[in-house]
C-alpha cells in the first residue's frame, strides 16, 4: 500500500517508522528541517508531488489547527478512492467536514501521545477509532493497532468527545491548576517532583492542542465537579473535620481501585 504521512512531527515520525518497512511511504512536510531523521520514505516538501506519488491512504498529522486545511491542500492531487484518516485528538468539526469532502475517511485517536508514553512499548497504552467511516479503513488501524498491542476502543464522534472531555479536560486542567500555583522548591518531596514532571511534560505540547481540549464543549461540565471538589476540601480542611476527612478520602479510594 501506498501510504502519505503529512506531517513529521513527532506522530507524523513515528507512524512513517511504523509502517515504512511494510508499505511504500512518502511524508509531506514545508520545513525540510523536521524532515532530517526521516529514513526509508520519501520525502516531499509540495503538495504538487502528491499526484506522482498516488497514496492509496492519508494519515494526517499535522498540528491540530491545521488538519482540515492539510486535507484541503491535499485534495486536488489524490484519486477518488483515496482514503483520508487524522490522527486528532480533538474531532470537532471533522464529522461535518468528512461528510462533505467526497473520500472515504477513518478516524482515530492514539491516546499515548510522545510525550509520555514509552513508544517502543506500547502494551499498556489506549486508541480510539471512530465506528463512524469507511471499513477497509477501520480494518487497516485495527490491524495496526492490534500488532502494537494497544488496547482499542470504538466510539462515535460524539462518544470520542465525551471520552476526552473526561479523560483528558480534568487532567489537562488539574495539571495546569497545580502549575499555575507554584514557587520555587529547593528541597521538593517525591510527590511534588513527579507532578512538576507531569506539568512540564503537558506545557510541551501544542498550545492550540491544549485549549482545543479545554475548550470541549463537554469539558466545562468536568471542570464544574473539579471545582465542586475542591470547595469540598476547602470546607473539610477549614473546620478540621477528622471525620469527615476520613470519608471524602475512603470515598476516593473507592473511585480509583
């Protein structure tokens, strides 16, 4: 198979690793900087190239502000059975732009992300691919996903949403909470050392990634029960209530057996 990676970011990296030994690659990158690891793929630097190269798969995976724009400079040049797929771990807009562009799609989100997960091991790690879309398409990432031993979950684009807002608006938040309070350390204990490890990894992201997952329209509701929380604490710690301590932390214990 014929696959055009579009973007050599760091997923856009490592999904040319991933699959160059196995199918034909091209990657499509403007700055030939970011390109200067890629190996045993082509390298393209114009949309124009594409035509020559006739991908049979996109896998999209370009900074997240720019998805549908990477589509759109990629379309002129692709066959009408191409199939077109993103990687995007924000998936508003792309249900409505998918049902008007013409090609068969697939969607998916790898949810280990570079930046913490050990991606020559990948066992322990989590993928969404959207139910929604062409099957040969799903098949392929299924399959891929598979032989990494990923663990795969399918949900709807409304599903997806709902997920995020969930698993990633009340830890992005949180962490950026923490963040946002605080100073110097000279002597920081174990725990304080491995959220700032935790914050520092998060802040490395992109910023647009960061507010497009804050500004999930499902992610202020899971900011409200943080905030719910947290007032919680507050009124337990001002009244030194032991009792009711011992309860708000037993009632955790329960959430994350």
């Amino acid at each position: 198979m014929k696959i055009l990676i579009l973007g050599a970011g760091k997923m856009g990296s490592f999904f040319t690793d991933l699959l160059s030994f196995d199918h034909v690659v091209a990657v499509l990158e403007k700055d030939p900087l970011r390109m200067r690891f890629i190996y045993n793929a082509i390298r393209m630097q114009s949309p124009e190239e594409i035509k020559g190269f006739d991908p049979d798969l996109i896998i999209n995976c370009v900074t997240l502000n720019y998805t549908i724009d990477a589509f759109k400079l990629a379309f002129p040049y692709l066959k009408p059975n191409c199939i077109i797929s993103d990687i995007a771990s924000v998936k508003t807009n792309l249900k409505e732009f998918y049902a008007t562009c013409g090609f068969p799609y697939v969607s998916t989100h790898p949810m280990f992300g570079p930046t913490f997960a050990n991606l020559a091991n990948l066992a322990k790690e989590n993928t969404i691919i959207i139910s929604e879309g062409d099957y040969l398409g799903r098949i392929f990432f299924k399959d891929l996903y598979d032989r990494l031993k990923l663990n795969v979950f399918e949900y709807t684009f409304e599903e997806h949403d709902r997920v995020v807002a969930y698993s990633l608006g009340i830890p992005f938040a949180s962490t950026l909470v923490f963040a946002a309070t605080m100073v110097h350390q000279d002597a920081p204990g174990t725990t304080f050392k491995r959220h700032m490890k935790i914050a520092r990894g998060l802040l490395s992201e992109d910023d647009y990634l960061l507010t497009e997952i804050l500004f999930n329209p499902r992610t202020p509701n899971q900011i409200a029960r943080i905030r719910e929380q947290l007032t919680t604490l507050q009124e337990i710690i001002a009244a030194k209530d032991t009792e009711r301590m011992k309860e708000f932390l037993e009632n955790i214990r329960e959430k994350i057996k």
